[in-house]
C-alpha cells in the first residue's frame, strides 16, 4: 500500500479535481471528499481544506473501500445468522 503524502507532487493539479462526498453524508461538511486524480486518488477533509489532501494509489484506495466493504457485508451476515438462530447480536 503506498504512502500518504501530506502536500501534492508537483505532477499532481489539484485545481481541476472534481471533489465527491459520500451520500451518506447528507450534505454536510462532516466527512471526507476523494478526487481521482488518474494513477492517484486524493482525500481531504471536508471540514479543513485547507490542510491539504493526502495522496493514495487508486489501487490502495480500492483495497480500502474493498475491505470496508467486505467487513460491512460479514458484519451483516453474522446479524442475520443471529437473527435466524434466534440471538441477539448487538456487534
């Protein structure tokens, strides 16, 4: 996995990214924003921006949304298997 980067290569323009929040989010600047930016991808905070991104491989930030996703579905089936069996399953 690379390393985050706190300030921009100079390869990398920032001007010009297209900045996206999660719908979860519901409008407000309480999360964080990605902008692929060709081989990288880039995400800020949505409340500070003037902090500056931190700079992933889009491979990197696939493998995290990827896991996230995974551990989230598992999470899910193990309610279910509870449910089913007739437990409570509070994780």
């Amino acid at each position: 996995m690379s390393t985050p980067s706190m300030a921009a290569p100079h390869d990398v323009n920032l001007a010009r990214a297209r900045w996206r929040k999660s719908s979860y989010s519901g409008g407000a600047n309480d999360c964080l924003e990605v902008a692929e930016l060709g081989e990288r991808a880039a995400v800020r905070d949505s409340k500070d921006i003037s902090r500056g991104p931190l700079l992933f491989s889009t491979v990197a930030i696939r493998a995290l949304v990827s896991g996230i996703a995974c551990a989230e579905g598992f999470a899910q089936l193990k309610r279910e298997q509870a449910r089913l069996l007739g437990r409570r399953d509070d994780s």
